[in-house]
C-alpha cells in the first residue's frame, strides 16, 4: 500500500481511470446511466488518503450520475401511504453535490471544467430497474430548477443526459407541463455560460406494466420536447428514448398527442440524431430544418418508409433496426455508411433491396445471419459487387443467432460481437 500511496498523481489518475472505464475522447451513455458501482470504487479511493484524493476526484467527478441508488426514506412519507411504500429521496445527495461543486469553484480547483457529462433523474422512477437490494419502492428526485442549479456548476459541460420520470396519478404534477416557463428560461441562461455543451440524451420510461399497475402517469411528449427546444440551437448530437405509443399498442405519436409542447423551430448544428423512440415533432424537424445532419441511427425503425420519416434522402451514415424486401435505398445519393441489425424479413427472397444499395457506398455493415447461407452469401456478394466505394463488409455476431460466415464477397467480410459494434461510444467532438 505505501508504495501505491507514493505514486505520482498523474499515474495515480491513470490508475484510476482504468478502474472506471474511461474511454479517452468517449462518452458511453449507457454506463453513464449505470454508474453505482464506479460512483462507490472512486468514492472510496477519494478517502485513502490525501494523496489519492485529487486524482480520484478528478476521475470521479468526470462524468457525474446522481439518482440512480439511495437509501434515505422518509418515514413520515412513508406513514402516509396507506400500503406502506418506501419512497426514497435523491434530493440531499442532490443538494450535497451543488454543495461540493460550489467548494471548488470557491476553492479555484480545476475539477468543474474537468465534468465532461452528467445525468440526472426528474420526477419519480421505480427502483427495481436500478438496485433491487435499496429497500424502497421508488425514488422522487430533485425539481427542475435544483438539477439546473448542479448543472450550471458545470462549466466543461459537454454531454447532459436526464431521464424524465413519472408521477403517481393523484400527485398534482401529473397533470402538468414537468417544466414551467421560468424553468425553461433558467436552462436556456444556463446554456448561454456552457460553451463546450452541445450534446443531449433525453429518457423516458417506457415500462408499461409498471404505469399500468402501480398508478402512475406517464410524462407527456411535450415535456421531452420542450427541453429539447430550449437547447436546439446548440445541439450537434440528439440522443432520445422517449416513450412510442405503440409500445402500448398504439400507433406512432402524431402532432395531435404533442399539442401544447415547446415547438421545436430548428436544429442548425445537428450532425447526429440516435433514436431508441422519438416523437413527431422531433422527427418531422430533423427532416426539414436540420442542415448539418450527417447520421442516423434508428435503433426501433422497422422499414425504410419508417426512416424517412426522419431521415432526409442526405444522410450520410444510417442505422436501421431492419429493412424489408420491398424498400429501395436508391434515393440516399450521399450515403456512405448503411448497418442494418436485423435481416429476418428478407432472409427468404433474392434480396432485391441490397440491388438498390447506392453507388456512394463505403461501408456495410449486416447481420452474421445475412451471410451464413451459401445462397444468400452469394446473394450478397452479387450485390456489393457493383459498389465501386465500397471499403469494407462488417457481419456482426449475436450470442442468440451464431452463425459461419461465408467469405464469397470480392472483400474480406470482417467479423465482430455485437457487443463490439453495438457499444454506443459517442465521440466527445461530435
């Protein structure tokens, strides 16, 4: 232990760093939404001793999650629940945090321009997704303002990730707008001192069983499209989950169900829209009024008519949950970058949407299944051989579909795990 203690700090940080995961010049927003483990590892390094607390600081205050465990139950809440929840509460760690931010400000550390991304949680959410292990039955979080209040500390910010929670259906929040106008307009006088900020990831729970049963509300479409408003005209990267209707059995979200919402004018910088479920205003303004878009990643679209909705026959790089025998990708006169994750619905044809693949085409990437089958290899081998671009052939292996691929095309089919391809690592210049 001494000799660890009397490390240099940089090596200490370098240490600390490949405990956490970092990924030099990466956010990964999915483990920034699932920080416990790291957020208790660096904690506990921070208070070794002194010379271990600056880097492991550094480190931990890095990217920030708050709201994802807590043990503090109120119990006077609790005796007013007739069924004895245990709501838990992230407020105080909430409040400890802007306290701490401001102690170094005060103190001239170098540690807020070092926070490069935080995720916080509004509203309620449930806390089994989280640690089953915390005895409480949901957790409420800090208000609006309070969140923008830890944000505004931040000065490095670049990437800002928040979940929109639920409300329980007799909380009179439930029946309004999550943000007031004066919560809006503080977001918007924060952004003006965060330069380096132009990265959002919006959440919104989508577990039904949960809202069906246990009387909550979900937030409404207008509250995801409101915050995004406020920051549109900044934003080059649009990360969104947000709850589609016909995950209930519905039919996509339409302008009618986002009445009352901050509209969405424009996004004059956008280069990259990630979507896991969106809204309509939010696609039908990439679509029109998004210059700069370059790629798409459509994890949930279905078809290419689905694509179109939000992606304009200029994009460069695509994404597409799958494609069926009938679409034709001829229109993308730009495209580079196509990766379809699901090849089922075509398996069983002569693939005559791979014969609509477009001649500006650098980089394919497809299911392992695509090409297992001698026939449907040939099939493939067939069609990007007339793609004069074309660099490189991706088949992408998933636990649950093995398969051996056939190497029949002119290229080398390079081979990778899903969890390879799949890791969603944002680039902190995007």
């Amino acid at each position: 232990m001494s000799s660890a203690i009397t490390l240099p700090p940089e090596v200490l940080l370098l240490v600390f760093e490949n405990a956490d995961g970092y990924i030099p010049g990466f956010i990964d927003p999915d483990a920034l939404r699932c920080a416990s483990e790291r957020n208790a590892t660096l904690a506990a390094c921070a208070v070794v001793c002194k010379s271990w607390a600056a880097p492991a600081q550094m480190t931990l205050f890095r990217d920030i999650t708050l709201g994802i465990t807590t043990d503090n139950v109120d119990e006077e809440e609790v005796a007013h629940h007739a069924d004895n929840e245990r709501p838990g509460s992230t407020t105080p760690a909430l409040t400890s945090l802007v306290r701490t931010l401001e102690e170094f400000r005060d103190n001239g550390s170098k540690i807020p321009h070092n926070i490069r991304a935080v995720h916080f949680y509004i509203g309620e959410t449930d806390m089994l997704n989280f640690n089953p292990d915390f005895e409480v039955d949901y957790v409420i979080h800090g208000s609006p303002a309070a969140v923008f209040r830890a944000i505004a500390l931040c000065p490095g910010l670049v990437h800002l990730s928040i979940t929109l929670g639920l409300y329980h259906e007799d909380d009179d929040r439930s029946a309004a707008p999550m943000f007031s106008a004066e919560d809006i307009a503080m977001l918007k006088g924060i952004a003006g001192d965060l330069p380096n900020l132009r990265q959002l990831s919006l959440q919104m729970p989508n577990d039904t069983d949960l809202v069906m049963h246990s009387g909550y509300c979900f937030t409404s479409y207008e509250s995801a499209n409101t915050i995004i408003a406020a920051l549109s005209d900044r934003i080059t990267l649009l990360d969104v989950s947000i709850r589609r209707a016909d995950d209930v059995g519905g039919d996509w979200p339409s302008d009618d169900d986002e009445a009352g919402g901050g509209a969405i004018d424009a996004f004059p910088k956008l280069h990259t829209f990630r979507s896991a479920g969106d809204t309509y205003n939010i696609r039908t303004t990439i679509l029109r009024h998004a210059p700069c878009l370059r790629r798409a990643v459509l994890f949930p679209y279905r078809s290419l008519a689905e694509a179109k909705r939000v992606a304009p026959d200029s994009i460069q790089e695509l994404t597409i949950g799958s494609l069926r025998e009938e679409d034709d990708l001829s229109s993308f006169g730009e495209l580079e970058a196509l990766e379809i994750l699901d090849f089922v619905r075509v398996t069983k044809t002569d693939l005559p949407v791979l014969k609509t693949l477009p001649r500006t085409l650098r980089k394919l990437i497809l299911p392992a299944t695509a090409l297992e089958v001698d026939s449907m290899a040939q099939k493939v081998a067939e069609a990007v051989r007339g793609l004069p671009n074309l660099e490189s052939i991706t088949a992408v292996q998933v636990p649950w579909a093995q398969a051996v691929v056939k190497q029949v095309c002119h290229l080398p089919v390079h081979i990778v795990p899903h969890t390879q391809q799949w890791q969603r690592l944002i680039p902190c210049t995007e």
